[in-house]
C-alpha cells in the first residue's frame, strides 16, 4: 500500500485512504509505487532516489525517521554491512519541495538452508505424509514445492491445511516393492535449496501412541497396578494391521526404567511394584511386522493399594478397661470360721485367713 506522506514537520504530499482511492492535496504532486527489495545478511546496499540525479538535493528517511547524511553519497542511499535491523521502509524526497520520489520497503535475510523432511505413515495402508521445516529462520518469506515420484509415476500431495508444512499422500499400491522418491525444494528472493528422501514403504509406518492409558491399584495387592490403554485413533484398521505394545514403568525415586514387551491385548497388570510408592507409566504401539514403534503415550501416575492403618476397637478397649479396673481395686478380704474338724484343742476357735487377707494385709504394711 503506498504511503505518500512525510513526518509532521514537513508538508504531506498525498495520503492513502483506500486501497484505490487516492486524494492529492496538489495536482503537482503523484504517489510512488512501493517495491520491496531483500538484501542478504551482510551486503551493502545503495539505493537510487528514483529518477533524481546523483547530485542532486534530497532526503531520505527509514520508517519516517530523517537519515543522517553521512550515509548519502550525492542522492544515493548507501548502507554498510546491514543486517536485521536494517529491515523498514525507506522514502526518497526531493529538496525544498518535499516531493516523494521514490520508496521501498528493504528486507534483511538470508538464503535458506537445505530443508529438514520427514515422511511418515501412522494410518497404514491409507497412505502417508510429508511435513518439512528450515533448520534456521530466513527472516524473508520463503516457498515450497514438493513432488513424489513412485517409480515412474508421479503422485500428487494434498497440501493440509493444519499443519501448513504438510501434505498427505494416498496408496495406489500396497506392498509395493518400488521405492518412493520424495523430493523438496525451497525458495527465497535470495537463494534456493533442497533435499531428496528415498524410502521403501514399510520403512516408514510408525503408528501414533496408544490413547486413553489408564492405571490404577489392585485392591488387597500392594505390589500390583492395572494399566490399560487404546489404539490410536488414526489406525484405521487393527483388525486386519493388529498392533504390539511396549508398556515402560518405574516409581518416582528411581531412573530406570522396567520394560514389557505384548504382542496382543490392550492391558497389563504389573505384579513387583513397590508397595507405597508413586509409579509413572508409559506405553508405546507398533505395526506387528513392519516399521517402528510410537513415540511413548502421555504419561500416568499411580500408586499400588496401601493397607488403612489399624485402629483400635471400642470392644478392645473396653476389655482392657475392665482389666485395669479388677487390678486397681480388689474386694476386701473375708473371714470364716474352720470347720469343726478343723478345731485345733478343745473349745478353741480357730480362724482361717483367706489367701486375699494375708496379700491385703502385706499391702497395708507398706502403704
């Protein structure tokens, strides 16, 4: 969008309202187009002032800020060794007058290195996908062009939407022995580069991870935890392409991890837990007999069952106050008279202390 105006201190030239309409505040004065110009990291730039003459009187500014004059050479603009910040808007006005003569918009960046591509099947057999990335940012806008060639044939990639770095394609074939040949080319204002990926189709099958992975204690089973999980969503057909699962587990306090390899089934209960401590688990998910296994599932935790610490009972309790009760305080002793048989001498009487006389007795001596 064209701007034609000048900071406050000077006169405006013209100004844009609409893409289309433009209003002049003098017949004398005209709206220049403005260019976009990218220069690499590093470069000296010079900038002409339109049609003006090299000698000739003018001001240049950089996102409407005046310009020194030491970095004009007659009516050119020359700028040292620029790099990003040099990046803006950059206008031209001739002498007293304020004419805008000439504008750019200068783009600072580099070419791109060669990019980083990928492909992968995790809904096989549908068909499978390529995303790509830089390894290191252009600052300038950069272009893509992929293409895929299956032995002479060439196969279209739809682009997706989400992620924009990404296209699919589908099988025409499956079990195909003819390898693909994936080749990706970028492009910028200052350079091009590219990178050609060769693969065999089942070289490429990596499933996503399992879903849903639950674990949870056994109860009455202190070193027991059931984990269960699902087949991704994106595996269009375990029956037909059944799934083997890796599960890892290990309690928060150690590093390494213990590993279960199952070839079927979609659970596991893990018998030598620690009884008490926290576990972290992850399961990952492969084709049964081609490609390689899934990055791991979201993390869960779990702790085995843990006994509830036993409490003592109001019947116990009572039992033991009871028990205290009968030692504390005893009956007191008795009396009785002994038999007549018993009778030691002639009309004498005799008296028999019961054992609890004589301990009572022994006990009121010492208090």
């Amino acid at each position: 969008m064209p701007i034609c105006t000048h900071p406050s201190t000077h006169p405006s030239t013209c100004t844009d309202i609409h893409p289309r309409i433009f209003i002049h505040f003098s017949p004398s004065h005209q709206c220049q187009p403005s260019h976009t110009q990218y220069e690499r990291v590093g470069a000296d730039v010079t900038m002409k002032c339109g049609s003006m003459d090299r000698d000739a009187a003018v001001t240049w500014t950089a996102n409407n800020t005046d310009i020194d004059e030491s970095h004009l050479n007659g009516s050119y603009l020359v700028l040292k060794r620029v790099d990003l910040s040099h990046s803006g808007q950059y206008s031209c006005y001739e002498g007293s007058s304020w004419h805008l003569k000439y504008q750019t918009n200068l783009r600072v960046g580099v070419p791109p290195k060669e990019p980083v591509l990928m492909c992968r099947s995790n809904n096989y057999p549908k068909g499978f996908y390529c995303s790509w990335h830089l390894p290191s940012p252009t600052y300038i806008p950069n272009f893509f062009n992929i293409s895929v060639i299956h032995g002479t044939r060439e196969m279209v990639c739809e682009k997706d939407i989400l992620p924009k770095n990404r296209c699919h394609i589908r099988y025409l074939q499956l079990f195909s022995t003819v390898k693909y040949k994936v080749t990706l080319t970028v492009t910028n204002a200052l350079g091009k580069n590219s990178t050609t990926f060769t693969f065999d189709e089942f070289t490429i099958v990596k499933p996503d991870p399992p879903e849903n992975v639950v674990a949870k204690p056994v109860p009455n089973n202190p070193r027991r935890l059931e984990v269960s999980w699902q087949n991704p969503s994106s595996w269009p057909d375990p029956e037909s392409f059944p799934l083997k699962f890796f599960l890892r587990y290990r309690p928060l306090i150690l590093n390494q991890w213990q590993h279960v390899e199952l070839s079927d089934g979609t659970s596991h209960t893990i018998t030598d837990a620690y009884a008490g401590k926290e576990y972290i688990i992850q399961v990952a998910a492969k084709d049964n007999d081609i490609g390689t296994w899934s990055d791991w599932s979201v993390a869960v935790h779990a702790t085995p069952w843990v006994e509830e610490p036993k409490h003592l009972t109001t019947e116990a309790q009572m039992t033991e106050t009871t028990s205290t009760s009968t030692s504390s305080f005893m009956a007191p002793p008795t009396t009785k008279i002994c038999d007549r048989g018993a009778i030691v001498g002639s009309g004498a009487v005799a008296v028999c202390w019961t054992a609890g006389l004589v301990l009572a007795a022994y006990s009121v001596f010492f208090i």
